[in-house]
C-alpha cells in the first residue's frame, strides 16, 4: 500500500505540533514524564518571579516552578515540582529571594530539623526576603550624598586653584624651606652647644641626683615629725582637757577672789598693803632700834661689862 504524500504530510505535521505542543510544556514548567513531587506556597507578592523558575537548596537546583495562580484575596499559590529522589522535610521554608540586581527572583528551601517529610502536594510555609536592589537603596542614598559632597568639594577646590593662590602657595614652601634651612642651622648650634658644656650637664645632673637623695631623706624626716605631731595630737584628744581648764578657770577665780579681799584691805596681806600705821610702825622700830645701835657703840659700857678678876657689883 502506497502512502500518498498528503498523509505523510499530516502526519508529520501532527508530529511536530505534538512537538512543539511538549516543548512549550516543559518550558513553561510541566513535565509530563516525570514523577515529581508537587508543593505548594502562598505568597502576598510574587514580583520577578514566574514559571519554570528554579527552586534551589544552597546554591543547587532540586526542581522548579510548574505553575502559578492568584487568589480572589490577592495572594499568589506557587506550585513547585521537585525530583522525586529528593526528601523535604515538613517544616522546610519555601522563600523567595533575588537572584540578581535586576530583581530577577527563585525558590530557595531552608531544609528544616524535622524526622518527618512533606508528602506530594503538601504545603510548605512561605516567606519573601527583600530584594537586593531594596538591600541596597539606603547604600545607595548615601553613595548619593557622598558624590554630591565630593562634587561640592571639588568645585570649592576648583574655585581656589587660581594663579594667585598658586603663587601663595609657592611663597608658602618657599618660606617653609629657608625655616626648615634656618631650624637646622639652629640644631647644628644646640648640639655644639650641649656638645661643649656636656661637663656642666653632667655636674647639674649629679647635684640634682644629690638634691632628690637629700630631699628624700628629709622626706622621710617629715613623716616621722609627722608621725610625732599624730600621735601628740591623738595624746591631746585622749587628755581631760576639760577638767584642766576648768580646774584653771577655778584657780583664777580663786585668785580673782584673793585679791579683791587684800583690795579691800582684809587679812593681814590687805592690811600690810592698804594701812599706813604698819609702816608708820615699822618706820618708828626702825628709827629707835638705830638710835639703840648708835646709843650701843657710844657707850657699850651701859649695856656690856666685862672684868678680868670677876664680876664687880654696880
């Protein structure tokens, strides 16, 4: 039997449809030859995400997205298809994260501890990680401000970068460089200087060895002189100087007392002291006991007799 040419035609235009058919198929994320496991995430946003995108696991590629549907609240059901040789534990968290700056966006799995696996079709919590182009927003507003400063800078520098200021400048090294020639001439000086009177620095340096040695030791004097004037003091506290003084105030009042009586000429003090007739008295005694010695030298005789050969009556 012989195919005519318009059958072959067909045929092989059902074949390439059918093709083609597959093809877009398993671009857009259906393999229908494959036994995967499917799984499910809810998001609130999916943007830069679509199908056929790649669910990765640190880096390596375990399957991808098969399809993607919006809720009437807005939400976005994801469905992923993973190898089937592959185990994803049940508390295994689906997020989605930036793959590039261009806000380009994939599944990564953080595997979780659990001992039990997801079964096909289970659902696995969901979380969206800040893209980097979002990351680096604020890098990129102080990158920003920085260029905007540096441009200010630059147009100051520009603006003052005028002939004139040139020649300032040049002034200004010039003048730092005969100071620099002059503050080395000067240093050659010094060190000729020290260089000479090194005897001298070192007599000053021994007498000041001396002078702390002695004022060491006088230090050490003061402590102790210290130390006496502490532990006289601490004598002082623990002393009844409330008792000596008062025992002084009585004594003075006493003699306070003392004297105004003699004042007032009682007692024999005060008598003596305030009246004349003891000294009229005495006066008196004395002028007839010098009458007497006078009397007694003129004429001992009258008062003394002596004789050789025994008493003779009067």
């Amino acid at each position: 039997m012989k195919i005519s040419n318009e059958t072959k035609i067909g045929v092989l235009t059902t074949i390439a449809i059918t093709v083609l058919i597959l093809c877009y198929s398993y671009l857009r994320g259906n393999d229908i030859f494959s036994a995967s496991n499917r799984f499910y995430a809810v998001y609130n946003s999916v943007e830069g995400l679509s199908v056929s995108k790649p669910v990765l696991v640190n880096g390596f590629q375990i399957g991808h997205i098969s399809k993607m549907t919006l809720q009437p609240d807005g939400r976005t059901i994801v469905e992923f298809k993973i190898e089937p040789q592959y185990n994803i534990p049940d508390n295994t968290l689906a997020k989605l994260e930036s793959t590039d700056l261009l806000g380009s966006k994939a599944i990564v799995f953080q595997m979780g501890n659990s001992k039990k696996f997801a079964a096909d079709r289970d659902t696995l919590e969901a979380d969206v990680q800040g893209s980097l182009a979002e990351s680096l927003q604020p890098i990129q507003k102080k990158t920003e401000q920085l260029i905007s400063k540096l441009d200010s800078s630059l147009s100051a520098i520009n603006k003052i970068m005028n002939p004139d200021f040139q020649k300032n400048i040049d002034r200004s090294f010039l003048s730092i460089a005969n100071t620099l020639h002059t503050l080395e001439g000067t240093t050659k000086k010094i060190d000729t200087l020290v260089g000479s009177q090194s005897g001298h620095i070192n007599g000053i340096l021994t007498n000041a060895e001396a002078t702390t040695a002695n004022l060491k030791t006088s230090t050490s004097h003061l402590n102790t002189i210290a130390s006496n004037a502490e532990s006289f003091s601490n004598d002082l506290a623990n002393s009844n100087i409330k008792q000596t003084l008062e025992n002084a105030n009585k004594a003075i009042a006493d003699l306070q007392a003392t004297m105004a009586k003699i004042n007032n000429g009682k007692g024999s003090m005060g008598l003596l002291l305030n009246d004349d007739r003891l000294y009229r008295n005495l006066d008196s005694a004395t002028n007839n006991l010098n009458k007497l010695f006078i009397d007694l030298k003129d004429h001992p005789k009258r008062y003394v007799s002596f004789s050789v050969f025994g008493k003779k009556d009067k």
